[in-house]
C-alpha cells in the first residue's frame, strides 16, 4: 500500500510535536533523573 500525503503530513506533526515537547520539557526542567533513566 501506498503512504497516502496525510499520513505522511500526520507523522511529521506527531514527530515534531515529540522533538519540541521533549525540548521544552528537557528546557524548562532539566532533570538528571530523566537522563539517567534514559
């Protein structure tokens, strides 16, 4: 099957929502504890 423009277009917002969310997250409140759980 063929990934169809939306899916493509879904994938990037969710991707970039999960890089910026993370960022200001790790931005606002840097935790060692996040980083060493990772």
């Amino acid at each position: 099957m063929e990934v169809l423009p939306t899916q493509q277009c879904a994938l990037c917002i969710l991707y970039v929502s999960y890089v910026l969310c993370r960022f200001l997250l790790l931005g606002l409140k840097p935790q060692p504890s996040l980083k060493s759980g990772t």
